[in-house]
C-alpha cells in the first residue's frame, strides 16, 4: 500500500510518532542527568550560603566547599515555609543567614543573605537564581553588585536602600545605601525589598537564639 | 571539496550572511552582545542548534507532510534547544546559571527557523549541517565583533579581563540594548556599502570602458 503524504491519517500519525519520540528522547536525557542537577543546586546552595557568610570566595576550590559547609555552617530549623536558615560561628561572633524566594520583574529571585543575629549589619548576599533581563537586571548576579551589601549598616527603618549611584558600587559601609543596577531600577526595589525581608527573618531567628 | 559545499560556506560566512544580508537573529544580537563570553556560548549555542536542527529536518524531510512542516520544524529545532540546556544544566552548572534565560533564547533565533525552510527542506542531509554550522559561525563573527566594541567600551574589559587604565569612564550606553541598535546599523551599512561597491567594481571590470557601467551598483546600493 502506497503512503498518501497529505492524507489526513498520515499528517496525524506521522505528527504523533515525531512528537513521542522527541519527548521521549528528552524524557531520557532529563531522567538520566536529574541527580547531577540535583547534586550541582545542592553544591550552588552551599557555596552560596559559605560566600554569604564570608566564608568563601570565587577563588575557593570547588573540593573544599563541601567540608568547609559541613564544619562551619549549621542548618536550623526553616522558620517560615520556603525559607531555609543557616548559622556560622566565625571568629568570636555568631551570624544567621536565610535563603529565600521573592519576585522580580520576570521571575523569582532566590538569594541568601547573612548578619549579625540582631540583623544591625549585613555579612553578605548571594544571588542563587533569577531571571532578569539579560545585561541589565541580569547584572545583580555579577559580583560588583553582591560585594556591595557585605559590611553594610543596616538603616534604623531596618532596610538597605537600592538607589541611584553612580553604577559602579557604592564604598561606603555605613550609608545603609547600596548602587543600583543603572537601567534597572524596577529590579533594584525587588532586590531592596528581598534584603528587608531577609532582615526581618534574620531579626526574629536571632531573637529566638 | 565540491562547489556546493565552497558555494554554502561563502555564502553562510559573507555573501548571504545571516546578519548583513538575511537579517536575521538581530533580537539575540540585542540581548547578547553587552560582554563577549556570553556572546561567545550563544554563538555556540545557536551553531550547534542550527547544524543538528537542519541536519535533522533535510533528514526526515521526504517523510513530513507539508501542512505540518512548520510545527516538525519547531519541534526538533527546540528538540536540540532543550538538549543544550539539559546537558550545560548538568555538567556545566557555572555556565548554565551565568547564561539563564539565554539558551531558551536561542530558540527565538530566526536563523534556526530560516535554515530549516531555506535550505534544510531542499538539501541533502551532509551540506544542511555544513549550512547550520556556517550560518551559525557567519552569526557568529558579526556577533563577536559587535561585543567586542560593546564590552571594550561598557566595561573597559575583554573577556572579562580589563584592559583599560583606571582612568576610563565607561560607556554605560554600550551595556544597555540601544548601543546595539546602532552598532547593528552601522556594521549593515558598512558591509552593505563594501559589498555594493566590490560588485560595481566587477561589473566595470566585466563591461571594460562602457561608460556609467559603475552606476548599476551604486544604485543598487541606494535602494538597500
């Protein structure tokens, strides 16, 4: 029996046949690769929350950072749905650190901030994910951004501002004022109100301590 | 090498390229561009994509019904898309979540699209994937040149690694989408401008001592 290309049963059964076996084959992939992603979030996750503490940086080497989390970082207990919580002794200070989740312009923005338990002080944050337009929001996730927020004195409205500087990062530890991404202003205020919300979580953890 | 091949080679890379003379994939050339490593892996991305999507489409072509053509296409072309992101989500975590939503953005690249039905649906399977790869690397160059001024006068770096003395001010319009406007603009005048000028210059040089046998050329640059 010859095939009929254009006949109705063809376009469906062939349409049918390609659409199984691309899914299939990605199914496959997926099913084959998701323990290595899982692994690779769970390292992300560590070494953000060491980094956030101040307890690592970019030049760590990728073999210490499990054994750095499990002697220094201590996992708590998670204080509010979504949100995980982490305390570190460094030196002869405590510090509490929150990972959480809250929206941007395109999608969530999941990061890890870090003080003093009374929250009076940032140690440091850590964007883990977010989807922000590339090259502009995108850029909180570079590494200029995040260095501005350790050592900043948290304000006495217990926020960190995100304002308008001059782009480059703002120096200066005790201003409670942090540069802004220049062109992304609007995920600016999602990244101000992350951080406010962070401290509150840190305020309370730290109360209960 | 046959001529069909030279033929597709020359034409991926300068006299049909994607950029200049299809334009095609200038949304990706926007989004991109502002620093050349994530140009860099995009180039990459988009390469791959194009030569195994044509590779795949020339290959299962006497086998699609054409009222379904384009629903194949897009299906195996975003087949290879998800592919990628798998495979740099597992074994390349650092790169995966620099570039986010960058590699479900090459699927939105017109060039993909473009290949499959300009080429892949009328070629043999071997020259559709030399046609992805050359289309892809025809993207390419245009695409590194234009992030090497962007990131060289945004960030006075390249590759990330500075190159400039502290006393530069960079260029935050570089780093934002517009600069890519005219920096697009600019490459398409000038190759365009190059190319109508070397075809005069053959056409003279075909039709020796007609006079006016420049003019043809020029005006065919006018209308572009």
């Amino acid at each position: 029996m010859k095939l009929k290309k254009e006949s109705i049963g063809y376009v469906v059964a062939f349409t049918f046949v390609v659409c199984m076996a691309f899914v299939a084959l990605l199914a496959v992939a997926n099913q084959l690769t998701v323990e290595r992603v899982k692994a690779n979030q769970s390292f992300a996750s560590h070494f953000a929350a060491l980094k956030a503490f101040g307890l690592a940086d970019a030049s760590t080497a990728r073999n210490e950072v499990e054994s750095l989390y499990a002697a220094q970082v201590r996992e708590l207990a998670a204080p509010s749905p979504g949100v995980s919580a982490y305390s570190a002794k460094i030196g002869e200070n405590g510090f509490v650190a929150v990972k959480l989740t809250n929206p941007g312009l395109w999608g969530p923005i999941t990061a890890i901030v870090a003080a003093d338990p009374k929250a009076e002080r940032l140690r440091g944050l850590e964007i883990l994910e977010q989807q922000e337009t590339p090259g502009l929001g995108g850029r909180i996730g570079e590494a200029w951004f995040s260095a501005q927020f350790a050592g900043e004195k948290v304000g006495a409205d217990g926020r960190i501002d995100v304002a308008q500087g001059s782009g480059k990062g703002d120096p200066d530890k005790e201003n409670s004022k942090v540069d802004a991404v220049t062109g992304a202003s609007r995920t600016s205020d999602f990244v101000e109100s992350l951080v406010a919300k962070a401290l509150d979580e840190i305020r309370r953890i730290g109360g209960a301590l | 090498m046959s001529l069909a091949a030279k033929k597709v080679i020359r034409d991926g890379l300068w006299t049909n390229n994607p950029i200049f003379v299809q334009v095609l994939g200038i949304c990706s050339t926007l989004a991109v561009t502002n620093n050349l490593y994530n140009t860099m892996v995009m180039v990459l991305g988009v390469t791959f994509a194009t030569a195994m999507g044509s590779w795949t489409l020339s290959l299962l072509k006497d086998l699609i019904p054409r009222k379904v053509r384009m629903i194949v296409q897009v299906l195996v072309l975003s087949f290879y898309v998800i592919i990628i992101d798998i495979l740099l989500r597992a074994y390349q975590p650092a790169i995966s979540k620099q570039l986010g939503p960058y590699v479900g953005l090459i699927i939105t690249n017109c060039i993909l699209m473009g290949r499959a039905e300009a080429f892949a649906a009328a070629n043999k399977p071997g020259l559709s994937f030399l046609d992805g790869i050359m289309n892809g690397l025809g993207y390419g160059w245009v695409l590194l040149c234009i992030a090497a001024v962007r990131e060289f006068l945004g960030f006075g770096s390249l590759f990330g690694i500075k190159v400039t003395g502290a006393s530069f001010t960079p260029w935050t319009i570089m780093v934002m989408a517009p600069s890519a406007f005219f920096l697009v603009a600019l490459a398409l005048w000038g190759a365009n401008t190059y190319k109508a000028k070397a075809e005069a210059k053959s056409k003279a040089g075909a039709g020796a001592g007609k006079p006016g046998a420049a003019n043809p050329g020029a005006a065919a640059a006018a209308k572009r």
